[in-house]
C-alpha cells in the first residue's frame, strides 16, 4: 500500500468560471490526524456541495458496487473507504500460463466535519459511479427566516 500526503483542492465555480478558495475547504479539511490518505490507484476525486439544509459529498467510483465501500464517522471525521482486487489468468492447452493478470486497488478519503453537522442522519446512495453523502445540517445552523421587528 502506498502512503501519499494529499490535499483535496476544493473551489467552487462561479458564473465566470474564476475558481476561488470555498469556506468549504475549511470546514471539510482532510483528516492529518493520521498523517496520510491511503490509496493504491486511482485516488476518486470528490465534489463538496453546500446548501441551505445540508452538504453533500459526492466521489466519483464508477465500475464500484456499493458494498465495495466502507463509510464510517468517529469523533467527526468522516471516513470512506474501499478496497478491490481481481484475478484473470489465461493458459494454454498444457495448463501452462500464457499470461496472468492481478489488480488490487484501495483507497481511504478522510474529512473532519463541521460542528453544524447533524451525524446522526447522514445518507449514503451508490448510483451511476457516484457515491452521494447527505449530510444534514443541524436544526440551529439552519437559516432562519427573515422577520420583521417593529419599532417601539
């Protein structure tokens, strides 16, 4: 297994296609309390969203099966992580190989959450090669809505 220190470049697109530095990136910072994210092959890349109620994390795994994946949360760093290997071997009429091929791959994404996280409702989906998080924001980080204050 390789060890690789690897920060997650999080922007956000803006109309004009500038890329700025999101709060995101401060509030999703990769976990280095254990030092590295851990990955041989490909690395999936992963989008964070933010949205009044909730975020959302999606990474990019296509060819994956949902039970590929392994997500856990503890002391709030959210972890996702999985690990494949297959085996395809060719032989001759004699039994004698003619070519054998291994691959093994895994990968382990790790994120600190924000305290306005609500942990205890996070929803994972697997569709079209894109493992989606929901993560549900707590009922006081919601926005409130606007009132009026009437003057005395």
């Amino acid at each position: 297994m390789f060890n690789l220190n690897h920060k997650v470049m999080n922007v956000i697109k803006r109309k004009n296609n500038v890329s700025f530095p999101s709060i995101i990136d401060e509030l999703f910072k990769p976990d280095w309390l254990g030092g590295v994210e851990h990955f041989t092959g490909n690395l999936p890349a992963v989008n964070l969203k933010e949205a009044d109620a909730n975020f959302t994390i999606e990474l990019a795994a296509p060819g994956m099966k949902k039970e590929d994946f392994n997500v856990e949360i503890d002391h709030n760093v959210l972890s996702i992580s999985s690990e494949s290997q297959s085996e395809k071997e060719e032989e001759d009429n004699a039994g004698k190989y003619t070519r054998r091929e291994f691959n093994y791959s895994s990968f382990r994404r790790s994120f600190t959450l924000p305290e306005s996280v609500n942990t205890e409702n996070i929803n994972a989906t697997y569709e079209n090669g894109v493992l989606r998080l929901t993560l549900p924001k707590k009922e006081e980080a919601l926005p409130k809505p606007k009132r009026l204050i009437e003057i005395a």
